[in-house]
C-alpha cells in the first residue's frame, strides 16, 4: 500500500504493512494508541483509530483543501479547535471539520476513544466518479464545504442512518476489509450529498471558561469520592447556576453528574475488591455507599454480578 499524502503518523512506531493497510502503535503521555490506515480511493484514507488515554495531540498535515469527517463508535472527544472553540463528539455521532479549523489538541473525558477518520483531499480526489460507479455524482465530496457555510465544523448526532453506516466497519474480516471500506465511504458519501446541514440543529459550543470550570469541578467529585456533593453546593462554590453545572457537565462528559459518579465508584470499588483485603462493607463506606445493600444494587446494576462474585472470580484467577 502506498501511505499516501496524508499519512503523518511516525513511521518508528509502524507496527505492520500490507497491501491495503498500514498499522501503527504510538505512546501517549497517559497511554497508548493505534492506527489502522487505508487508502480507500485517490485522495481519500480511511483510519481506524483505538486510544487508551486521557489526552492526544494529532499530527496535521499543513496543506491542501482537506476535510476530515471522525465517527465515534465508544468513548468520547474534546475537541480544541483552532478558532479556539470546544465540541464534544458523543458515541455515533460524526463531526467534520476542514482543514484549516483543525482540531489541535483532543481530550477523552472517559479515558478511552475507538473511532475512524476519514480524511479526504479535495485537490486529490477522482474527477470523474461515474468512471467508479455509474450515477455517482462528479462533485460529491467537494459539495462537502457546504457544511463549513455558517461555521467552522459540522456535529451530526448519531441516528440510524449514521449508525448503519458504520456499524458492520469495525468487525468487518480482514479480507473483505478494504473492498467494504470502499463501499461504505460511498455510502456515507451519497448519504452527507444529499443531506440538508441546515436541518441538523447544532450541539452548544463552549467556551475555554466553561470547560475548565466543570473540569475543576469533575476533578474535585473523583478526587473526593467519598464525599456525596450536591448540585446546590457545588454551583455556590464555583459560582455557576445550578443549570449551567448539569447542561455544561452532561455536554462535556456525556452523563449526568449523578450516573458519572455512580460509575467512577463502582469502578474504583471494583479495583478495591481485586487489589485489597477490605471487607465488602468497607469498600462500600469508602466509595460513598451508605449502606453495603445499597452499594450491593448499585454494583450489580452497573458490573452485572454481585461484589462478593466479582472478587470470588478474580480471585479464582489470579
């Protein structure tokens, strides 16, 4: 396979090469990554992207007319655009962005990110896409900046047309691989060419002041586990409303404050039970359950079995 133009990823961290893909593993500061790219059509790559990690700076090609299009399938992404604006990508939702308003700095909220980008140079792409296939239109992926007409990026909320797009692309066998790439990036084409971008109602945008607010307050809730903060109490100490706090933190996290903590402490209880001798009701005082019944319900409804058969099987095998 040719790594083409737009490939910028350190070839020291090149993991394997085919025909079709080119696969690369990279350390982050906080984790590590991996890459699976294709060529899909002149002027257009496709990269499955797989981090484990809190932060990541993308390298970004200086030149031509492109656009890249990122799908989340789980996780979630902060992205720092260069117009200094913050927009959050939710699972199945798409975001696009032209090249000169890229993303220059990407922060996962959760902790973890799978995805693909797809990446399309509008100098490079075939003029005549009826010599692909019959009846496609000549000029659709260059329609595409009609989404940047009022702003700088386009969110598409996931949907199902979006999610039957991309779903059968993560699992797909590696021996179909590319021909199916190629057939579902045409799709997603003509399905973006005959859409309306004025018929998609934009997701808020923040600004760097509501962003570091809530992420002080995220950052106090899971430093101080223990302790059951309410909405009121926080909002007086930070001086923001009680609404703002819950709309900012779902916008930027993708959940509520109470279903994000919920989750954080069972997690955290979940390394408890592997990792220490405490008894159940301990842990349970310790991640802000006032009762071991409660943190019971809690644990199953979140991990799908009790604590005592979580540790019980962690044990057996270790």
């Amino acid at each position: 396979m040719d790594s083409g133009e737009m490939t910028l990823f350190d070839k020291e961290k090149l993991m394997n090469q085919s025909e079709d893909f080119i696969t690369y593993k990279f350390k982050l500061p906080e984790g590590t990554g991996t890459a699976q790219v294709c060529q899909v059509f002149s002027g257009i790559e496709i990269t499955k992207i797989n981090i484990s990690s809190n932060r990541y700076i993308p390298e970004i090609n200086k030149s031509g007319r492109i656009i890249e299009i990122n799908h989340c399938q789980t996780g979630r992404f902060e992205c720092r655009m260069n117009d200094g604006c913050f927009q959050y990508v939710g699972e199945g939702d798409i975001f696009l962005s032209p090249l000169k308003n890229h993303c220059n700095r990407i922060e996962l909220p959760l902790g973890y990110y799978q995805g693909f980008v797809i990446t399309i140079d509008l100098d490079s792409v075939p003029v005549q896409w009826n010599s692909v296939i019959p009846g496609i239109p000549n000029d659709i992926c260059r329609t595409l900046e009609r989404f940047f007409l009022l702003d700088e990026c386009f969110l598409m909320q996931s949907r199902d047309e979006i999610n039957h797009i991309f779903s059968g692309m993560y699992s797909v066998p590696e021996k179909v691989r590319s021909a199916y790439y190629r057939i579902k990036i045409l799709e997603l084409l003509l399905y973006l060419f005959c859409f309306d971008p004025a018929d998609e109602k934009q997701k808020h945008i923040y600004a760097r002041q509501q962003v570091d607010i809530v992420k002080q307050i995220q950052k106090r809730i899971t430093e101080e586990f223990s302790y059951r903060f309410t909405i009121e109490e926080l909002a007086r100490e930070y001086r923001i409303s009680a609404t703002a706090l819950k709309q900012h933190f779902k916008g930027i996290f993708g959940q509520s404050i109470a279903v994000y903590m919920k989750e954080f402490r069972i997690q955290k209880a979940s390394q408890f039970l592997r990792d220490s001798e405490q008894s159940i009701a301990d842990i349970s005082a310790l991640v802000g359950y006032e009762s071991q019944s409660k943190f019971t319900a809690a644990f199953k409804d979140i991990m799908k079995i009790t604590p005592l058969e979580y540790r019980k099987s962690h044990r057996k095998n270790q």
